[in-house]
C-alpha cells in the first residue's frame, strides 16, 4: 500500500519543481491591461491626451465623441475612429492601418501603415501613410502631406517601421467614384492642421511636448503630390545612397538646401537596390559602381524634385558620408520615370 500511495502522489517539492520547469509563453507575461486607458469614448467638448509612453503601441480606438480636441502623441498598433463630429484629432505614428467609420466634420492628422474610410463626410486628413489611401462611400473628403514634429516623434516612427519618404497621401483610391464628380480633393498647400488648434489645446494636453505643425521643421518631408502639375520649374530627380548611415540628418541638410533654392518636392520614395538595379536607372559608368556599393549597405532615397534647378545644382553640397544624385536637364525625364516606376513595381509586388 506504501508503495502504491508513493506511486499516487507526489511529494510537494516534487510538484514544485514541475511548476517551475513549466514552459512560459509570451501571453502569460503579458502585464494586465485596462481597455478604458486606450481609448476615448462618449466625449462632449472636452480636450483630452495622452502622452509619450502611455500607449506604447497598443490598439487605440475613438468613439462617439463631440466637439472635441483629442490628442495621442505616442505610437499605437492600430486606430479605429466611428461615429464622431466636428472633432479635430491627432494621433501618433500606427504600425498598421487607421479606419475611420461614420463620422463627419473632423479634421485628423496621422501617420500610418494603411488609411481607409467608410461612410464619411468632409473630413480633413493632414496624412503620412506608406500605402496608398483608400475612401469608401464617403464624400467631400480634402487631403495634405502631413507636417509634424515633437520630441521622440522620431523614435516612434521609427518603432512603428514606417518610412518617412513612403508617403503616399495623395494617391487616393476610391471604391466608390461618381460619375462627373470627385469625393475628394487636396487641400491648398499653404493648410496647416494647427489652424483648428491654439496654444491653450496643446499646452493642456502636456506643457513639456511642444508640438510644432509647421513645414519649417517636419519630421515628414513636404510634397505636393503628383496631381495639377503647374509648371513651378523644372524637374529634376535627387536620389541619396545612405550606405552604412542609419540616421537621416544628411538628408535633412540636402532638404533644406532644396527649400532654400525655391524648389520643392513633388514625390519622394525609400527603396532598397542592387547592382543590376543601379545600372538601370543611373547608367553604366564608374559613378555607377560608386552608387552600387552604398545601395549594398543601404537604402537609396529619391525626390522628384521640382524649381530653380539650375541654382540648386551650383548650391546642393557634397556630404562626406552618403553619396548623392542629382540628374542633368537631359536625363531628368527618363531618370524620375525609371526611379519611380522600379519602387512602384515593387511595392505592389
């Protein structure tokens, strides 16, 4: 009977050991969370925030709100915004995609994976986004290029893996056209999302995260999209081989002498690329082989860029570290068609 007991059950050091050899997967790590801290609901003419590491890249939702000033400065999973009015609302950079549901009269600013409506009106969406945008039943829809900075904005685009040159705002697909009519249009170039704002919305929000929505000193480059070419200049492609760079401050510096030369971007995309690639678009030639070398160890970034080029071909500096291109009057055609369309096939492949 001993034997039989012993063999039955087991001593309670023996189970403890058992307990603590058991695999620990990475749902039970998961720390306990509230759902009422990742979103806003049922709010009526109220300012509300959260701030940087509140978040943490979790899924955020926003519902039935009005008349409200709604603030995210940090990065999310996901965002779904239904059923709210005449609410302006700025979220941090989402890893995935922004849905926006039933609502009218909101004015939005976001950077994301994917962007997408359904059954909305006049929304104002000041947007960075590396797919193409897509409406769906919904009408009198205005787009512009997100412009955008505050403190660790940086790091959070970066978590959230989105490129700062994949922008595709104002590629807008709609699912649902009408005929002799357009359901949305872009917004003037000179709009700024903290027009809908003052400083008393911000500063109540967080007093240490100054928020700035100005061209001067965006995160996300500024470009007029594709659309109503109007003869500004010439064109001109500008491409960057980072190389072994990680950051983007050489490219900063390129962006500013752009500016300050009267041209501006109409396009801009962040590629990876191989020797064959290089040849392609840039010709076979020892500079080719210089472009090849960096593209090995880094991303190659262009610009269609668009103005007094003839200045800013006598001005645009020479960076040490990153290589760059800017094409010859006789070449611009064929190397911003060969440049774009190579990036386009492969993002849709």
């Amino acid at each position: 009977m001993g034997n039989l007991l012993g063999f039955c059950y087991k001593s309670e050091t023996v189970l403890q050991k058992e307990e603590d050899t058991k695999p620990v997967f990475s749902w039970d790590k998961r720390e306990d969370l509230d759902p009422a801290d990742y979103c806003f609901e049922d709010l009526d003419g109220v300012t509300r925030g959260k701030l940087p590491g509140q978040i943490n890249g979790q899924q955020f939702s926003i519902e039935n709100c009005k008349d409200c000033i709604l603030f995210v400065l940090d990065n999310v999973a996901s965002l779904t915004i239904d059923d709210c009015t005449n609410c302006v609302i700025f979220i941090g950079p989402s890893k995935g995609s922004v849905f926006i549901r039933d609502c009218t009269d909101v004015k939005l600013a976001v950077s994301c994976q994917q962007f997408r409506t359904r059954d909305c009106k006049r929304i104002d969406t000041y947007l960075h986004t590396n797919t193409q945008p897509i409406i769906e039943s919904s009408v009198g829809m205005k787009f512009a290029c997100l412009q955008i900075n505050y403190p660790l904005l940086a790091d959070q685009v970066k978590s959230s893996g989105l490129s700062l040159f994949n922008n595709e705002w104002s590629n807008i697909y709609d699912f649902t056209p009408v005929e002799h009519n357009s359901n949305f249009s872009l917004l003037p170039e000179t709009a700024k999302f903290d027009t809908y704002l003052n400083e008393e919305h911000i500063s109540s929000v967080s007093n240490s995260n100054k928020v700035a929505f100005s061209s001067h000193n965006s995160l996300f480059p500024l470009t007029v999209g594709t659309h109503n070419r109007d003869g500004f200049g010439k064109s001109a492609l500008l491409s960057v081989f980072l190389g072994q760079i990680n950051d983007y401050v050489e490219v900063n510096k390129l962006l500013k002498t752009v500016q300050n030369c009267e041209c501006r971007l109409r396009r801009s995309k962040e590629t990876k690329m191989n020797t064959d690639t290089v040849i392609r678009i840039y010709g076979e030639s020892e500079r080719s082989q210089n472009f090849s070398k960096f593209a090995k160890d880094g991303p190659v970034i262009g610009f269609e860029v668009e103005g007094d080029i003839d200045t800013l071909r006598k001005t645009l500096p020479s960076p040490q570290d990153v290589l760059v291109y800017l094409s010859t009057d006789t070449t611009s055609s064929k190397d911003i068609n060969n440049f774009f369309n190579y990036v386009d096939m492969t993002m849709s492949t």
